[in-house]
C-alpha cells in the first residue's frame, strides 16, 4: 500500500560524493581522500575518453551541438534504438527535473527507499504518495504491489477494473539506489504493461543498469507510449565530473518535453567522452570482471566483520549496522567518505552505503572498518 507524506525528511538534497566540503571540514586535500560515498567505476575515466577529449579542446571556441546529433547517432547504434527517441542531458537528473517539468503531473508514485531527486523534481508533499520499500523484505520491489498502488487499489489484483488511475506517473528505479536490488525484466514488463492500460506515466532509471545490461527494458519504449526510459553514462564509465546521460522517449511526448529543455546543457567535452566510452569494449569487459572480483572481497569482509550487508546486483552495497553514525564518523577522520543513508526516504541513521572501489581502496575501507565493528 502506498503511504502518503507519512515520513518526514530529517535531510534534503544530500548526496555522496562531495569530497570538497569534507576536503575543507579535514583540512586535506581531495585527492587525500578515498571516496565510497559515491557509486563511480573503480576503474576511472577510460584513457579512450581522456584521449578524446584532449583532441576535441581545440573545439572549446566554438558552442556545442545544441541537439548532440552525434552522440544521439552513436547511442542509437549502440543499443539500436531510433536516435529520434533519445534526448541527452546534463546527467539524467537535469532529466528528471525536466520530465517533471513538462509533463506536469498531479500525483506522483515513488518507491521508498530509491534516489531523492525524484521527490525533489516534484517539489509539491502533497502531489506523492510513496510505495514503501520494506527492510523484511529485502527492500525488493513488488510488482503486484506496485500496479496496485499505481491503479489506487488496495488490492493488488484489481488494477485491470480500474477506470483511471491513481497517480498519472511513478518513478522505478531499477538496480534501486540505494538498496542495489534488481527486478527481473519479465517485472519490469508486467509494471510497463500496467502503466500503459492505466495510462500513468511510468519513469524507470537505469542509472546503474550498464553493470547488468541484460535486464534494460529501452528497447520497449518504442511500444509504449507511457514508458520513459533514463539512462546514465556517469556511473558505469566515471564521467562524473562530465556529466552526462540520456533519455528515452516515446515519440508522442518527446517533442513537448524537448521544448521544456534549456539549449547547449551537454557540453563539447560530454558529447565526445560519451561516444568514447560507448565505443570502448576492452573498458567494459574489464569492468564487468574487477567489480565481480571486488564485490567478493567486500562480501567476505562484511561478513568477518559482522556487518550485515544487503545482496547487491551492482557496484554499492546497502550496510545496516546500529553504530553506522559512529563508523561514518570514524571513517571520515581517517579520509574515508561513506554514504550516510539516514536522508532516505523510508531508512533511517542505522544504514550506510558503501561504493566497490579498487582492491587497494576496499582492503583499506575493511582494515579501518575492523576496530570500530569488532570492539
């Protein structure tokens, strides 16, 4: 059942990643710091992207292609999708807001817990009403549950009867942020096929889904006009600081949400690094295998540590400990950032999120983890 405003927001607008507060609150430099507050590729930037890059500064004098009909064209190779459907921003957060902002919906349905900028994009308590994400449960979505509290019916069963719907959109991310839980395509369809007969809006981010490519549902857009499909280049190739992602679209609404969109907010650097990174297989590959490596290691020292982890189908794990404020805060005196996750919806100060980062970095975070959790 959904829940509407029953939690109240003890933080807002807080996100890892913000190594220069905590460079100044130290009194160090950033690069002192080791950062697993934030969800970013161990491997870091690729060197075809850095390349790249270098070449195309002799570009800076002129704007960038306010319609990055390259990029569009190179993304639209890669995963075969008409380039017509897709809409770059600067990061898939500028997208959200501008989804929000040009379709203009009334009530909104959000899983909790899941990535804040939604509510944030919405900006009214009173337009959402909140799926609640139960801990007992491993924080996994269920499908039947969410139709239901789509369609505003309590059973979950009923949603075909329905003759409007509850909320005319709902936001799913999938692999979750901050819970790393995973729902099968065939749920993600089922949700899809739901909203289309219930005519509600349904917003699934796939920020995270380039670490399980197999479960993306973007090439469903195309048949159905209801489904928007958000995909980021940020985590999986480390363009953070870049800044950039992509939407996409059916073809009945892309046109009146481009028209909503500020010009020339993906820049000449974005563009390239993101047609070198989608052309950099050997980058990929490589991904795939050090993250499974490292998700082991982190795995076996939670486990020694008596740290209870969440089973995570990406590179970040949910941890759930009662002194995790005393582990964050411990932490950070020795430079090590993770992500205080009591800002989230529906989670509370007992739970931290941590980032796979190398195996020099997560020896370390597990050697500094060992006298705060074994005394």
């Amino acid at each position: 059942m959904t829940q509407q405003n029953s939690f109240s927001r003890k933080h807002t607008g807080t996100h890892g990643g913000n190594i220069y507060r905590v460079a100044e609150q130290l009194g160090i430099e950033e690069s002192e710091i080791i950062d697993f507050s934030a969800s970013i590729n161990p491997l870091g930037v690729p060197k075809s992207v850095m390349s790249d890059m270098r070449d195309a500064m002799k570009q800076l004098c002129h704007y960038p292609d306010p319609d990055t009909k390259q990029l569009r064209l190179w993304l639209a190779k890669h995963m075969d999708l008409n380039p017509h459907s897709l809409l770059c921003g600067n990061g898939s957060t500028e997208l959200i807001y501008l989804i929000v902002r040009a379709l203009r919906p009334e009530r909104v349905l959000i899983p909790a817990p899941s990535f804040s900028e939604y509510e944030r994009a919405v900006n009214d308590p009173s337009k959402v009403s909140w799926h609640i994400l139960w801990e007992k449960n491993g924080f996994a979505v269920n499908p039947d549950r969410f139709i239901a509290d789509m369609a505003g019916k309590t059973d979950a069963t009923s949603y075909k009867s329905a003759l409007a719907t509850s909320v005319d959109m709902a936001f799913l991310c999938n692999p979750n942020n901050p819970t790393g839980k995973l729902l099968s395509r065939e749920d993600m369809l089922k949700i899809a096929e739901a909203a289309k007969k219930l005519k509600c809006f349904l917003v699934v981010d796939e920020a995270f889904i380039d670490f399980v490519p197999e479960y993306s549902i973007i090439k469903e857009v195309e048949n159905n006009p209801y489904l928007i499909v958000l995909r980021s280049l940020t985590k999986f190739y480390a363009l953070s600081g870049i800044r950039i992602g992509f939407a996409v679209l059916p073809s009945s609404i892309i046109d009146v949400v481009r028209g909503y969109k500020e010009p020339w907010t993906v820049n000449t650097l974005a563009q390239v690094a993101g047609i070198a990174a989608l052309n950099d297989t050997a980058y990929q590959e490589e991904t795939f295998r050090v993250v499974r490596n490292e998700k082991k290691v982190l795995e076996d020292g939670f486990k020694l540590l008596g740290i209870q982890y969440f089973p995570s189908a990406v590179n970040y794990y949910l941890l759930k400990r009662d002194n995790a404020q005393e582990i964050a805060a411990a932490l950070l005196k020795k430079g090590i950032m993770v992500r205080d996750c009591s800002s989230f919806m529906g989670l509370d100060g007992t739970y931290l999120r941590v980032a796979v980062k190398s195996n020099r970095e997560n020896m370390r975070l597990l050697k500094e983890l060992a006298p705060v959790c074994m005394a």
